[in-house]
C-alpha cells in the first residue's frame, strides 16, 4: 500500500463523520422539526445530494415568502427513494429515476417532477498540471474507473492531452459509497459510452465498483478528492468549482470536447423528447449537438399522487408552481445548475392543473 493510499483510507473514515446528516447544511432544528411560518406549513423531504445547493437556496426563499418550511435531508437518491417508499418523508428526491419495479413497490403513486439540470463533473486532483484542463473521451474514462488505467502517465490519456506533461502517479478512483443519483447519471454515461462497461458494471444508483474508495455524498467524494494528490472522482458540478477544483472536457457524441457549463447542458437539455403524456423519466447523458456536454441529466421530486391527509398536497403543489416561475428558474444560474426549457415547464404546469 502506498503512503497516499494509506493516507486516503484513514480519510476515508474521517469523512463518515464529516459528511453525516448533522453536519450538512440542510441540519434539522432542534427538536428534529423546523418551525412553521405565520401562514403554516412544515414538509420533509429527503433525497439527491446532487440538486442540494440550489434545493436549500429555494426552501430558504420559499421560507421567507410564504412562512411554508421545507426540511431536506441531503442523504442520497436511493435513501431519498427508500424514504419515499416506505412513506417516512412528505416527498422524495432524486438524480436516478426510479425504476419500474420501485413504482409497482408504491402501487404507482409517485410523479416525478422535474427541477432543474445539472452536470456531473469528473474532477482530479493534479496540482503538477498547474491550470491545465485534462481532456477524456468515454471509453478511456470507463478504463480509469474500471481499474484499467492506473498511471497518469498512461499512453492513452497522453494521447489525448497532447502537450501536458502528465505526471508518473497512480491514480487514486473515488466514488460514492451510498445510493446516488450522481452515480446513476455518471454510470448511464459510461454505459452508453464503453460497452465492457455495460457489461461488467452496468448503471444504476449504487454499483459494484472494481476500484477505487467510497465517500459519502457528493460531499464526501469532493472531499476524499481534494485532500489525495492523484485521485480522480464525479461529483455535481458546484461540488467541485466551490472547492476550487479543476472539471474535465469530455468528448462528446459530435466528437467535441466539452468542460460543463450552464450552457453546454441547456444544450443536452435540446434533446429531451417529451411527449403530452410523458413521465418525465428521460435520459439526456451522452446527448447529441456540438455543444452538448454528455453528463447532464434531469433531476427530480418525488410526490405522490393521491392526496396526504391535511392539505400536505397543496402545499407541496404550491411550491412546485413557486420553483417553476421564472424568479426561482433564474436562481439555478447562480449555482451552475440550467432552468428547465420551457415546454417542460409547461407540461409540468399542465400535469398539476389548476392552484
């Protein structure tokens, strides 16, 4: 074992603690439920790690304007998908969509309601590099995490950054350890891109992973990333430029390379085909355009769609129309995250009916 592996396993254990649910920003208050506004209402929910920056920005605004508190825990699609499921939470939160099989398991009662899109950025911790962007195509990106590729001096990722002098380190892969959407998205690609992906792998919100060290939240693998020279990880995009890292340009299905932006994912977002009666489970990953960066995705609210006891059910639909207007769609910029196009906001709009 090397004395960067061995550091990076005892931080490993640091960051369990680091990124446990009493030290994310979306804390409960005291008492393990927040205070209700002069116009009543608390809903919890808990999900996606991924959406968590601009979700805590909206519940914090929306909090202010109608007195209506939103208690989020940043735990992960799968745990947001199981505390859906089992009935714990008022609504879910989710990168991965869930499964057929998960829909049956609540008799059909869930809408997914799409919020904003997102990039997941794969992130590296080179500082030899200096500010020098490293370019990746699918197939030598699936070999890294597949444990393929493990020098960064590696020929095939020379091949692709002519003029880099990449260091003779081993690569240290990083990764989720819980249930995540991020990992959804961020295998979905790799699927599609590297076919011995696909079959040894697969996609889905938590894997198999054949290499590399699991942290905790999009938190703790920007973390396990930041403090190991020569580790690599995927994590949602403001993770990784609020920690001063560097992202990747990642080839494209047009063939160009693409570094995440709020634009380059409105251009994956152009290629959504979303019918009248569409679910809104729908992949954008590896997207077509010259421009389209390929790791965005949708992400989602989970809500039922019988009515809660109480009038839950249009508090949370009264939300819902608050986060499609275009006041709350224009604070996604802010945090590198694209409003949803405007048909799919109508169809939301049209799906909820009238307030």
């Amino acid at each position: 074992m090397t004395t960067q592996t061995r550091q990076l396993t005892v931080a490993v254990a640091a960051m369990a603690l680091a990124c446990s649910p009493g030290d994310r920003s979306t804390k409960q208050h005291s008492g393990g439920q927040p205070p209700a506004g002069p116009m009543g209402g608390v809903l919890t929910g808990a999900g996606a790690t991924f959406p968590n920056p601009i979700y805590t920005k909206w519940f914090d605004a929306y909090a202010r304007e109608t007195g209506v508190r939103i208690n989020y825990q940043s735990i992960g699609s799968g745990g947001g998908i199981r505390q859906f499921t089992e009935g714990t939470v008022d609504f879910g939160a989710t990168d991965g969509p869930m499964t057929d099989a998960q829909i049956a398991a609540v008799k059909g009662n869930v809408r997914h309601i799409p919020t904003v899109l997102g990039a997941v950025a794969v992130t590296y911790n080179l500082p030899s590099l200096g500010g020098a962007s490293l370019r990746f195509d699918g197939a030598t990106l699936a070999d890294v995490f597949l444990g393929r590729i493990t020098r960064w001096n590696d020929r095939r990722i020379a091949a692709l950054n002519p003029g880099v002098a990449l260091p003779a380190e081993d690569v240290i892969v990083t990764h989720r350890s819980d249930g995540s959407g991020t990992t959804y998205i961020f295998t979905d690609y790799l699927a599609k891109v590297s076919p011995e992906w696909k079959e040894m792998v697969g996609h889905a919100t938590s894997v198999k992973w054949p290499t590399g060290l699991g942290g905790k939240g999009n938190e703790g693998v920007t973390q396990l990333v930041k403090q190991s020279e020569g580790s690599v990880g995927y994590v949602e995009l403001i993770y990784a430029i609020s920690n001063g890292l560097p992202a990747a340009r990642l080839k494209n299905a047009a063939g160009s390379f693409i570094e995440p932006t709020l634009e380059s994912v409105t251009a994956a977002a152009a290629s959504a085909s979303l019918g009248p009666e569409t679910d809104f489970r729908v992949s954008i990953t590896d997207a077509p355009g010259a421009q389209a960066y390929p790791i965005s995705s949708f992400t989602w609210l989970l809500l039922p769609k019988v009515p809660q006891p109480g009038d839950k059910s249009k508090v949370l639909e009264d939300f819902v129309r608050w986060m499609l207007t275009p006041a709350a769609q224009r604070m996604a910029a802010d945090l590198h995250y694209a409003p949803l196009p405007a048909p799919v906001i109508q169809l939301v709009q049209k799906r909820l009916g009238p307030s």
